[in-house]
C-alpha cells in the first residue's frame, strides 16, 4: 500500500506542482548563473547510493568550498534560494526520487556517505526501509540551519548530537511504522511549514 500512495500521490503532485516548479525554476535563472536542478549522492536502502534532486539554493560550486552543512545565513544561498528553502519549495523535485523508487514520502531522511560511514551500524538498521522526504526528525529540526548557525563548531554540533539524536529518531519510527503513523507524520509536516510560514 505505501509504495501505491507514494507512485500514485508523486505523479499527481508533480503534475499540480508543476506551475509552481516552473516559477521556481525562472527564479533561479534570473537570480544566478548556474543549473535549475542541486543533484547530490546520498545513501538509500540497503546501502544503494543515489542522486537526490532539489532546486539549486546556493550559488554555482558551492558544494566545492569544503562545507558539507548549511548553516545560519549561508553567505552561498541565493536571494531566490533563501525563499525556497523558508517554503520548502526546493524540495518539491524529491518527488521525483518518490516516483522512481529512490525515496517514499516518508522515511528517515538520506544522509550524505560520509556521515553514513560514521555511523554505519546505526544505519544498517535504519536502511532496511526507503529514505523520506519527512520523518520525525524532519518534524521536530525543522529550523536545522538556524540552530546549527548559533554553534562555534556546527559539524562538530550535528554529529555529536544533532544527528546521533536524528539516529534515535530514525529508529523510533522503523519501530513505529504504518501507514497510519506516516499519514499522522505528512499531516505534522504539513502543519510545521504553515506555522512557520505565519511566524516569518
């Protein structure tokens, strides 16, 4: 049931969406110079890598300059950028990733290699299911940047807490799982960006 909801509600969103993408898309290309699509390995079941899609936030070659998080004010995210992550907007191409397997709609969000690699043990549990767009992680640091942008050392910030608790999060979840606690989840999800929306 969960991989018909995802196929059937990642092909109809990406048709409705797809005015607003195309806008996402033209802001973009006005803004800076540089592709529409952000492309990025990340770990998914069972260990398979694969490239995720969002709309690019950062300026061209910013994922060359050494920092693997975004923090704070990120001097490298774009004026369309910093609207497009307020509203999740550049999240939306992840549908995508639904349609063709890669991701679900929710799931423990994928991780870059390098942290998985930390914490392989961990993740040789929580990669038996699909990576999400949302989880209970995503639900409760949904402010992540701003958080970790208040630290002296933000890496050293998320993997010594940050992500060892998203960790717990994950398996939380593998343990609660059900078709019922993801739609309770996408509902939270849902209810977190309108709220932080009428805050901005």
């Amino acid at each position: 049931m969960k991989r018909t909801f995802d196929i059937g509600v990642s092909f109809v969103g990406l048709i409705l969406l797809s005015p607003l993408m195309l806008l996402a898309a033209l802001a973009i290309k006005l803004d800076s110079p540089g592709p529409i699509m952000f492309r990025q390995k990340r770990i998914g079941k069972g260990f398979r890598p694969f490239l995720i899609y969002k709309f690019r936030t950062m300026v061209q070659g910013a994922s060359d300059r050494r920092r693997s998080l975004t923090v704070g004010d990120d001097p490298r995210i774009t004026s369309s950028g910093r609207f497009l992550r307020r509203t999740k907007i550049d999240e939306i191409p992840q549908l995508i990733n639904v349609l063709k397997g890669d991701m679900s709609f929710v799931g423990p969000r994928p991780e870059v290699p390098e942290f998985v690699e930390l914490f392989r043990e961990d993740y040789e549990e929580i990669l038996t299911v699909r990576p999400g767009i949302t989880d209970l992680a995503s639900v409760k640091y949904r402010d992540e940047a701003a958080v970790l942008g208040h630290c002296n050392n933000p890496q050293e910030e998320y993997l010594r807490h940050v992500l060892p608790d998203k960790i717990n999060l994950n398996k939380e979840y593998i343990r609660r799982s059900s078709f019922f606690f993801d739609l309770t989840l996408i509902l939270k999800t849902v209810r977190k960006l309108f709220e932080h929306q009428v805050s901005s």
